[in-house]
C-alpha cells in the first residue's frame, strides 16, 4: 500500500517551467518564464525482468532507438526550444473555473455525482483545447499483447507518457509499436491517429524499474505533427508548498469506460512526496500516463504524470528538474 | 506474470476487450489491457488477494468479474457477466 509520502527534505527546488502552446494563433508572443513566488497559490480547477535497482542515474534517458543504433546513450545538453503561443481561455477563479468555462462538464459532473460511482466527468469537446492535446494510446507490446494509456502533446511530434506505457517490464520491453490518437472520442478521431516506434524513457525505469523514473516519451515521425493542431501542455517544477495547495486536474482514457472515451477530474494532492505526487482523483487502468496539471495565470503546466492507482490514493510521477530537463530534450526531438 | 483468462456465462472467450483492474489489494500501475483470442490477459499482481475487473468489449458492452490470485505465477478463469 502506498506509504506516507511526505518527505522533509524535498521543501525547496528549483521553479523550472516550460509554457504550454495552445491553440495556434496570430499572437504568437513568447511568454518568458517568470520568477513569482512559490507561495503564490492561485491555481484553478480546469474546467471541465533483469531489474538493477541501484542505478546510479535513474533519470538518464533510454531509448528504443538507441539499444537498436547506437548502444548506450547519454542525458541530454538543455536548451529552451519552445515559444507560446498563449491560450484561448480567459482565466476564471479557482472555484468557478468549472462552472464558468465548460458548463457542460458541470453537468456531467453532477449526473456522475448523482450514479454515485465516481467523480470524473466524460469529456465530450474533445476537440477543444486543452483536451485535444491529450491522446488515447493502443500500445502493441513486444510479445504480442495489447494494452491502452494515455499520453499528452508537449510539442507538434512529441508525447508524454507513463514509462510502463513505452517499455513494458513482463511483456518483452520497448513497445513494438503505440498508436496515438489526439481527442479521441469514441469512434471520432479529429486529429487522426499517427504510430510512433520511437520511444524514450530512462534508466531508472528501463532497468531499475523504479517508480519515481516511470515516465517516457513517444517522438511521432517527420510527417505526423498533431500538436501543430491540437496545440500542448506546457510542463514545470513547482516546490511542495505549491504543489499541496494547487488544484491539480487530471483527464485521460480509462479502460472502464473503454478506452476511447476522455474523462476528468480536479482535486488537490492527497500529499506530496520528493518524487510522486498523490491524490483521490478517480483513475481507473488506461489513464496511465495522463498528464496532472495545474491551471495557472492562464496558463497550463503539468506538474506530474499519472502511473498509479491504489485505494489509498492514486499517483503521478512527479516533475522534478530532472524530469524537466528530460522533457525539454523530448520536447525538440518533436518540434 | 499471472495470467487471468475471461470467459462469458456461456464459457465462451471475451476476446478483444478493454480490462481495467478496478480492485486490487496493492497499488497497481494504471495500465489497461486487451484480452487475446484466448480472452486472456496477463500482469504482474502486487500481492495475493482478490482481484476485481471491468470489461469492455468490442461491441461496447460491459462485462464484471472477480478472481483470487494466491501467487504471481496463478493461472485462472474468470466469468465475466
């Protein structure tokens, strides 16, 4: 079961971030990262087997490509590779985020909340920003067997995932091949579906399988560049004083509502630990790699990647700098 | 790995559905599987206990099951209704 979380030492970190690009526009103004304080808590609810566990750099990247080309392969140099092109949405306050901007959600909700089941919400406007930046994934693994997850678009050609959604421990390694289909919306595909056989993640997951490394990356070839539509997440650090007052959201692709349909849901953490985030946001198998991000001066930052579920509260690998910095060279790879 | 294969009340194969362990007695990776032509699917279960399932099949309709796993390595069936 999950452990108590909290960890004493992890109270200061850096506050690295990465803007979101939403729906392209003509105001293509770069925002540049800012230095508010950590403190400064306004957040909203989006609306709507071979295992070594002593790896010594657990966050140095992995590749498919890499064990098939090259051999081993090093980190990353870092750069800032993005300009923002800023959002549509007009920010709203935290408690009438929902109500406000996506009506229908709340209408959803309270139909979810009326079953008495759970809480998320079934995302109809899947070709809305933010939502159409988030992929339903059909992983083909290896050995033959199929899974679904969940990924989001941090760039035209780039997809955050869960590390075990690119390379599956038990079912023969790097995936042999994920389909990733942007708003996924029962049998509607609005962005199309594009196959990515390029994969990334790190060592820590892909020989030390260690839950705080279990995050990955799927760069779509040359001529698949959904996110130029679709627009992307922005990602970023954030201490653990911010992180356990900050509304996280949380949307993906369950597999008990089978898999091609998007819901959501907004919670604070549960508690935050050095390296995973955890919270009662109803997941079910299928969300794995859902972004978790907090809305923020009108600007989308995932601050953690769903992985886990327990009764004792589910979780996301948490964005740490050196998470960030692996994103950030993912990030150009698809650009 | 163990490995859980569904069967209907008839005790026909569920092949190609979308499974979601929606119980466990340990923390799970939220992975989602889909049953083989055997309507099976196989994981690594975290501890010994009861497991609980949902089951969406190609049709959209939705199936339930449960089983026990005494170890990682079980081989069982499971009626899904």
């Amino acid at each position: 079961m999950t452990k108590s979380l909290k960890d004493p030492n992890a109270n200061v970190m850096d506050q690295s971030e990465e803007p979101n690009a939403g729906p392209p526009t003509s105001d293509q103004a770069p925002s540049q990262s800012d230095n508010r304080s950590a403190f400064q808590f306004d957040t909203e609810y989006e609306v709507v087997s071979g295992i070594d566990q002593n790896i010594k750099e657990p966050d140095t990247e992995a590749s498919n490509t890499a064990i098939r080309v090259l051999g081993n392969e090093t980190g990353w140099e870092l750069g800032n590779t993005g300009a923002s092109f800023g959002t549509e949405f007009d920010e709203t306050s935290a408690l009438d985020a929902i109500y406000g901007s996506y009506p229908e959600l709340l209408e959803q909700m309270r139909q979810e909340v009326v079953i008495g089941v759970d809480n998320r919400v079934r995302v109809q406007a899947t070709s809305s920003y933010p939502w159409r930046a988030i992929c339903g994934l059909k992983i083909q693994a290896a050995n033959g067997q199929r899974f679904i997850g969940t990924g989001w678009l941090i760039s035209p050609r780039t997809v955050i995932t869960a590390g075990h959604c690119v390379f599956l421990h038990g079912a023969g390694g790097w995936a042999s091949s994920i389909e990733v289909v942007p708003g996924l919306n029962d049998a509607s595909r609005p962005f199309g579906s594009h196959v990515g056989t390029a994969l990334r993640s790190v060592t820590g997951w892909t020989q030390g399988k260690k839950r705080e490394n279990d995050y990955g990356a799927i760069i779509l070839p040359a001529n698949s560049r959904p996110g130029a539509q679709t627009g992307t997440f922005g990602f970023a650090t954030r201490d653990d004083a911010f992180l356990k007052n900050a509304m996280l959201n949380l949307s993906g692709y369950p597999g008990d509502k089978g898999g091609n349909q998007q819901w959501f849901m907004a919670q604070k953490a549960k508690s935050v630990s050095s390296r995973v985030l955890t919270y009662d946001i109803d997941t079910a198998g299928g969300q794995s790699g859902a972004p978790v991000w907090i809305l923020q001066n009108n600007q989308r930052y995932a601050v953690g990647i769903h992985t886990n579920g327990a009764a004792s509260g589910n979780s996301a690998t948490r964005i740490v700098k050196a998470v960030f910095d692996n994103l950030l060279a993912w990030k150009a790879l698809g650009a | 790995m163990a490995k859980v294969s569904f069967h209907d009340t008839n005790g026909r194969p569920v092949r190609g559905a979308v499974v979601a362990i929606t119980g466990a007695p340990d923390e799970m990776i939220d992975l989602g599987y889909v049953t083989d032509d055997a309507g099976a699917i196989q994981f690594t279960p975290p501890a010994e206990g009861e497991y609980l399932f949902s089951l969406t099949g190609p049709d959209g309709g939705s199936l339930r099951a449960r089983t026990l796993l005494s170890d990682s390595e079980a081989e069982v069936t499971a009626t899904a209704s």
